[in-house]
C-alpha cells in the first residue's frame, strides 16, 4: 500500500499504548500502521522528539477509525495528580540524596607523637 493512501488518526506515546490502540483498531478489521514503531522499541528517549508513534490506517477506512476511538477513552493522570506525583518525587529525591560534596577544608599540621607499648612518648 502507498503511503500517500494512508491518514495519520492519532499519536501515541508509548509502546503499550500505541499497541492497545492499535489492537483495537485491528479488531475491528481495519489495518494499522504505526510509524516510527520500531524506534522507538529501540530508543524510547526520542519518542516525544520524533513526535510519538503515528497510527496510520488507509483513506477509505478513516471514517470507521475515528468512530471507533472517538468511544474510546484512554486513562491518563489528569493535570492535579500528576503534579502531586511530581511534587512527592521531588520530596523524596530532596530528603534521600545528600548533596554534592564541595568546598574545600584545610588541615592544621601537627607534629607526630609516637608512644611505646609501655606508654613512653617518642619525641
């Protein structure tokens, strides 16, 4: 199939997410395509940079995609939960590492004093 056939019905950003999609696409009977799947399986970090995972299905079956996601309704944190984790991680990362070691000490010199077993001070 040419690509120029295919229409991009939503991004994913996450593989298991981009699956689930899918997969529920494909149970439907419609073919989908997800774009830059494999890297990112490969190299997630760039997922957000490369714009997610595009789910791609043909033009004549559009209208049948977007029916079916439009009942759809994926769970994701809302705005105030998720700024409560990042708030609870910052606190742990605050109250768990200590910080770096800088500075710097110096030391007073003091002559050697050796002393014997029986107590006797070696000058």
């Amino acid at each position: 199939m040419k690509t120029s056939n295919l229409v991009t019905v939503g991004h994913a950003y996450s593989g298991s997410t981009a699956a689930q999609v899918k997969a529920m696409l494909e149970s439907s009977g419609i073919k989908v395509f997800a774009h830059p799947w494999y890297m990112q399986a490969l190299q997630w970090n760039l997922t957000h940079a490369l714009g997610g995972i595009e789910l791609q299905v043909p033009a004549s079956q559009v209208e049948l995609a977007e029916v079916i996601l439009a009942d759809v309704e994926m769970t994701s944190l809302s705005r105030s939960r998720l700024f409560l984790l990042l708030i609870g991680v910052i606190g742990v990362i605050w109250v768990a590492v200590p910080p770096p070691p800088s500075g710097f000490f110096a030391t007073v010199r003091r002559p050697a004093i050796a002393s014997t077993a029986a107590g006797e001070v070696i000058p």
